[in-house]
C-alpha cells in the first residue's frame, strides 16, 4: 500500500500541513490547478463542497478519477481493503461529521461491493456519496468487462443517482449529488462515471452545486398546526418525547434538550436517536423498542401524547403496530412527508425540520403540561425494571460488565460504533450516551461487520481527544476483519472490543427461544484467536477471561496509539433482555427467557 | 441461559385498552375491519428523461402498491413527460403513494384527478374477418375504426372510457378475438384547470 501513488500523495500533503485548502474558493482552486478532464470536474466538485477524505478502491473504470485525486492536495484517500468497508468507513464519517462520507469504488464488482453501505446508509438517513466508475459509454449495454447497471441497481437503496453523460456537466452532477445527500432528509446518493466522461476533455469548472429544482426540503411547520399541537402538548397528562435519528442528524440535541427540560417531558430516544439527550438526565428513559428499556418501554405504552421527532416508527421500535403507544395522540415532526403516518397515523403530523419546529413549539406553549403524577410513575419504573446484571466468580464474563468498564475508562465524548447482533444491544443498553455523534450503528438494514469499518471512518471524522471504542462480536467481525489493515496502515487510535461468546449470539438467543434451542449454524467456536490475528496485521492483540484482567487490559489498550484489539471471552450464554418478541407489545416485554415462554 | 433481568412480570403490568388498526390509527376496540381500498388516478408531471419509468414502476413494486395502469407520453413541453397511474389502496395507502411518488427526483407534480376528470383509452381489437359486414357494424356503434383489414383479421381501434372499451372488447369476441392491446387510462382536469401544479400553485409546465 505504502507504494501506490495516493499514499505518496499523503505525504506531499504532511509538507504543506498549514495550508487548509478547504478554505481555498473554487476561483483559487481553479487558478492554482485548472480543469482539463471530466474527471478533474469530479475532483474539483469534491473540492468545493470542502472535502478532505475518501475511502475506495482502484479498479479500471475508476482510473481517470483516481489520476485526477493524485494531483489534489485536499483530498486525502483511504484506500480500503474491501469496497464495502469503502462504503461503512464513508457512511460512519457522515455520522461522526455531519458532512457527506464519500466512498468510490470501480464498475462492476465494485460498484455491487458498495451496495451493502449504501443500503445501510439509505436506510439510517446517513450522508454520503459514492462515486462508481462505469464502462465506457460506447460499451454501457453489451455486457462489457466489469459492467453492471449500476444506477439500475442502486436506484432503490439510494436518494437519487445520476448517470454521468457530458464531461462539461459531470462535475455539476457530483456537486448536486453532495448537495442532495445532506440536504432536507438525508441519504445516499450515487453518481455513475462512464470511463469516456471522465477522461474526456473538458475545461468547465464545475458550478455553484444545487439541488434539483424539483427537490424541497421544508423548513417551518405550518403555524397552525403548530398551534393545534401546542394546544395538545399543553393537555396532556402523561407526555413523553420519542426523539429519533433526525434530532441529531438535524443538528436539533440543543433545542430538543431545552424543549424537554423546560415543559419537563420525559425523553424517549429511537437507538438511531442515541445521545440526542443525555442518558445520566433525571427525564432521561433511554431507548425503547424490541431491546429497550422496561421504562422506556412502560412509558410508550402507557402514554396519552407521544411526541415523535425525526422518526420513522420502524417496527423494531413500534412492536406490534395494534398494540403501540395504543392511547396516544401522535404528534410527529419530520423533514420528510412520506414518514407522516406512513406506519402510525399522526394526529398532530408537522412537517419540516427538526429544530425549527422544536423551537416553533417552544414558542407557541404557554404552559407545561400538569404531569408531576406522570414523571413520578416514569421513576417509579425505573426502579421497577433497573438494568442489573449479576457478576458470580464462577462464571465467564458477562458482557455488560466489559462495556460499562469501557465506559467508565473513556471520556464522555468518546465515539461508540458496533456491528450487528448481541454485542450491539449491550453497548447501547450499558453505555451511558450523553453526547450527539458519539453512537455509530448500523440501525435499520443490520449489517454485522460495520463496526470495524466504522470506526475507520469514524476515528477520520473524530477529534483527536475523543477515543473510538468498536464493540463487535466474533462473527460480526469475521465479516470485515480484512479492514483492521487500513487502520494498522494508518496507525489509527482505535480499540476494538470483541465480546466473543463463539456464536452469532442472537441467532443462538432466538433459537433457544423459539427453535427449541436447535442450534442450526450458530456454533462460531471455529472462529480465529483474536489478539493473535490482531497482531499478525500489525495491531496490539489481547486476550481477557477473567474479571481481574479487564481494567488493566482496557488501559493498556486505550494507552496504545493505534489500533488494538482485545477478545473478550465473554459467557456464551448470555442474552440479552429485556425482549420484546417480532410483533409483540411493548409493555410485555420479556425479562427473561421464561416469561418469553409466557407471552 | 443467563441475563434474565428483574421487575414485574408481563402479566403483573398494568395493560392499555386501546388499540391501533393495522393502518397505525387509534380505533374504537370493538370496532374495526380492513380498511375499504378506493381506486384512484394519479396524474404525475416527471421530467423527461431515461429512466424515469423504471423508477415509478420500481417504486410501486417495491413498495407493494398495486397499479392496475400505467401510461406515459410527452406533453407539449419537450422537457416534461405525463405518467397517468390508476391504482387501488385503503385511504392511507394512497397518500403514500402519492407521497412517495412526490419523493423521487425526476417527479415534478402529482395530482389525484377528479372524479369528473376526462379519461380516455384505447384499444386495438383484432377479430377474424369471417363477417366483415358485421364487424364493421358493431365497429360505428361504438364509434371504432378499422384501421387494418386483410383476409384473415380486421383490427379495429376503438377510444373512450374503460368502461366503453371493456364493453367493445366483449362484443368483439363474437368475432374471435385474435389479440387485443389496451393503453391503460389517459387522463386531464376538466376546464382551464391545471392537471398538475407545483407546489406554490403555478402551472408546472412553466
């Protein structure tokens, strides 16, 4: 790696550290290094739009982009071992700096490689972008090498695609896919790069990036159903906030924590709303949903106004629709009006953004709702359904205890990302989020192995003060170890977790539970050591059994500046709780295997 | 197995007495039934590029809408193609639809067309030329044209409401039908009334 051309680009950029080019403006730019292909329009757009990092892989179609990213001193590429690492590393950037992750990759199997991220990403409302390299234009239809229909394929997982089809315009079309995919709601975009565009000649410096004309993203709600809500929000007795993904990637955790703590409404968050509001608050009930807590749980349940922000009820959330928050009057904001009673109605939809209209409906209530009998009940659940765990010395590790030891030894702003499955619901039980941006999960498609990716975009994204901590599970990893070499290449300050119980544990969870404990390709103990792979790709590798190892493992790992990895040997029994079964009620949820039983 | 938690039993918990309908809305408990499905006709302005098409189309599949038509043309704007969708969905189904469709890019305006909107579709009915005297016939009745006549089959076009063309094609089949191809609906707002508006109420044409 440390020989292909980028990376000596890297180093030219060490030498001029102190220029920021973000700052430069496209007329600067263009003086310095004119345009003369279609490609250097892409570059260029990329440029403008304040850019710095990339994260792909080489491949023929997408050569002439590449040729151009030589030449730019902004823009720093990472090449990625795996193109789908390329999308989780952008996407997971998108998250950390509320700016479009970018991620390119060349035709064909490339293009088909990044897929999985972009789902992820299109499903999460994640910015980012991904540039594919195409074939030629004269062969786009004849089953050329590495051909596929990439913006075919990608059309139901993405915003909106575009196929590049003019060298003078390709870059327009990179810059209004940037804008697109942080614009209004946000998500993935894609734009297509024949290889005959790119490599055409063209001295058109890209424009002014716009959104499509026929693109709008509101801003205010209407003022009259603002009022009609506030009314609403006034009269209620048993109150609640369900703030989701939106609040934060609206940059709206500010308004929402005022809103809340003024009128005094218990705060719910959706796991993609994790760190909209502080976790440690008095208000705070945590997450609800199929793993949630008892009391955010109990709360949504028993609810008589639930106001939902930058929320798509997703039905891991909801449970049976019959049965969710079944007293409430909905009220629900978002930037996106197909979410407005798309899976529950909304007696009080609104319709734009998120902290504007938080602060539209701070200023129209007058008075907070009479609910002091309301938050009380909210307490009283809470030490009703505390989340314990028992630590018997004669048993493994229990993984709670693993992720509140990583807690306890990090800051408050340390960056959490996971991949999919058991490991992922006890990091985000366990650790206490306080802080917007700090919680990187794969939410709605479930993509095990985003962790480790993640973190890679995540630690580009990340301050320098602010650790990047990757809880994964052993099979969860197995599925993009490969990228643990770009951080080592990297020399990247990253700890990953592996809370390894030798199974893809919630599959094991749910075939005890309901496979009458057939464990049908869900033994994982064929899986590698951990810490010894760790230290074959160059990283710091341990191994930890027991209890009185794990403090001093975690700060040996944390001190280490670049990646470490540490296999938790957790007990592989263990499961996680509370449960609420595929469409049941939020209010049954399971304490334990045998009340699952029960329901 | 391990991690059980503690607290009161899903038994032992307090239980709401409402409920929701599978549409999401709060209902009566005692009420209830599916929702009635309504058929409606979509008139969607989209910009006039490639691709656009298998867009729509790929929305209503993957989104489980059924369309019972779909049909699509230029307008007398170069840049602007008309796709007019008749389809059959409860209530809510057809505000998403609408919303959905209002979602993808290429889409300009969508409009649900009135009842009293004019719909019109055409079918190319071909029928054995055993009775040509006859055909011809049953063909002004309906106010068809024989556009093809050979020695074995006449094809006769025939233009009006579904209705219409639902009856002609029925009454052809005393013929023998060959092969039969139908449009799907076309559709206009009556009057000087724009058929599809953006969203601050202009002509979208403009």
């Amino acid at each position: 790696m440390s020989d292909s051309p980028v990376s000596e680009m890297d180093e030219t950029n060490e030498a001029s550290e102190e220029i920021d080019r973000t700052e430069h403006s496209p007329e600067q730019r263009a003086e310095e290094r004119p345009v003369t292909t279609g490609a250097d329009s892409v570059v260029r757009a990329l440029e403008n739009a304040g850019v710095e990092y990339l994260f792909g892989v080489q491949g023929g179609a997408i050569m002439p982009v590449y040729d151009a990213l030589y030449d730019s001193e902004q823009l720093t590429h990472l090449t990625m071992a795996h193109e789908q690492g390329a999308s989780h590393a952008a996407d997971a950037y998108g998250i950390v700096a509320g700016e479009p992750g970018v991620c390119l990759a060349t035709s064909g199997p490339g293009a088909t490689n990044l897929v999985t991220g972009i789902a992820d990403a299109n499903m999460d409302s994640d910015p980012m972008i991904a540039l594919t390299g195409q074939v030629p234009t004269a062969f786009v239809g004849n089953d050329a090498f590495q051909e596929t229909d990439t913006t075919g394929v990608t059309d139901p997982i993405t915003k909106t695609n575009f196929f590049a089809s003019d060298p003078d315009e390709v870059g327009d079309d990179v810059g209004a896919a940037l804008a697109l995919a942080n614009t209004g709601r946000p998500g993935p975009t894609l734009v297509d790069l024949p290889k005959d565009i790119t490599n055409a000649e063209t001295d058109r410096e890209p424009g002014e990036p716009k959104t499509p004309d026929t693109f709008h993203a509101p801003e205010k709600a209407d003022e009259a159903a603002v009022e009609e809500t506030a009314r609403a929000i006034e009269a209620a007795d048993k109150p609640v906030i369900l703030a989701g993904g939106g609040v934060i990637k609206g940059d709206a955790t500010d308004e929402l924590r005022a809103f809340a703590k003024e009128y005094e409404i218990p705060v719910i968050t959706t796991m993609p709303g994790i760190g909209a509001f502080p976790e440690d608050h008095e208000l705070s009930l945590e997450w609800a949903g199929m793993h949630g807590t008892g009391f955010a749980n109990m709360a949504i349940t028993h609810c008589d106004v639930l106001i939902g922000i930058g929320t798509r009820f997703d039905d891991r959330l909801t449970g049976g629709i019959e049965t969710f928050a079944p007293e409430a009057k909905v009220v629900h904001v978002d930037i996106d009006p197909a979410e407005i009673s798309k899976n529950i109605h909304a007696d009080y939809p609104l319709i734009g953004d998120a902290g504007a209209v938080i602060e539209q409906l701070h200023e129209e209530i007058e008075f907070a709702p009479d609910a002091d009998e309301w938050r009380e009940q909210c307490q009283t659940w809470k030490s009703e359904y505390p989340m314990d765990y028992q630590t018997p010395d004669d048993e493994p590790l229990k993984p709670e205890f693993v992720v509140e030891a990583l807690d306890e030894a990090t800051s408050d702003r340390a960056i959490v990302t996971t991949g999919v499955g058991q490991h992922q619901m006890w990091a985000s039980q366990y650790w206490t989020f306080t802080e917007p941006r700090t919680w990187v999960s794969s939410h709605g498609l479930g993509t095990m192995g985003y962790g480790l990716p993640a973190a890679i975009g995540a630690r580009l994204a990340a301050d320098d003060d602010q650790e990047v901590i990757c809880f994964e599970g052993d099979g969860s990893l197995l599925m993009t170890i490969q990228e643990l070499s770009v951080a080592v290449r990297e020399n990247m300050d990253i700890t990953v977790a592996v809370l390894n119980n030798e199974y893809v544990g919630m599959v094991r969870q749910w075939q005890d539970a309901f496979f009458e404990g057939r464990h049908a390709a869900s033994e994982y103990s064929w899986c590698p050591e951990f810490d010894k792979l760790a230290e074959a790709f160059g990283a710091r590798g341990f191994a930890v059994d027991d209890y009185d190892e794990v403090a001093d493992t975690i700060e040996a790992a944390l001190e280490y500046d670049g990646p470490s990895v540490i296999d938790f040997h957790i007990d592989p029994r263990a499961n996680v709780y509370p449960m609420v079964p595929s469409g049941g009620a939020n209010g049954q949820f399971a304490l334990s295997e045998a009340q699952l039983e029960d329901l | 197995m391990t991690g059980g938690l503690q607290g009161p039993g899903p038994l032992d918990r307090p239980q709401p007495t409402g409920r929701r309908n599978s549409q999401g809305i709060r209902v009566d408990p005692d009420a209830e039934a599916d929702p009635e499905t309504r058929r409606a006709v979509l008139s969607a302005l989209v910009e006039h590029e490639p691709g656009v098409l298998a867009e729509v189309s790929g929305l209503f599949s993957r989104r489980q809408f059924n369309i019972e038509s779909l049909t699509v043309g230029p307008t007398e704007n170069d840049n602007r193609a008309r796709i007019t969708l008749v389809f059959e969905e409860p209530e809510p189904g057809l505000e998403q639809a609408k919303k959905q469709l209002e979602k993808l890019l290429p889409v300009v305006s969508v409009t649900e067309l009135p009842d009293d909107a004019t719909r019109r579709e055409l079918a190319l009915i071909k029928v054995s030329a055993t009775r040509p005297d006859e055909v011809s016939a049953l063909a002004s009745m309906y106010d068809a044209q024989a556009v093809d006549a050979g020695r074995e089959t006449i094809t006769v076009e025939v233009t009006g409401s579904k209705q219409k063309i639902d009856a002609a094609v029925e009454a052809f089949d005393r013929f023998g039908t060959h092969e039969i191809v139908r449009t799907g609906i076309a559709a206009l707002s009556r009057g000087a009334e724009y058929t599809a508006t953006t969203p601050d109420g202009a002509p979208a044409d403009d």
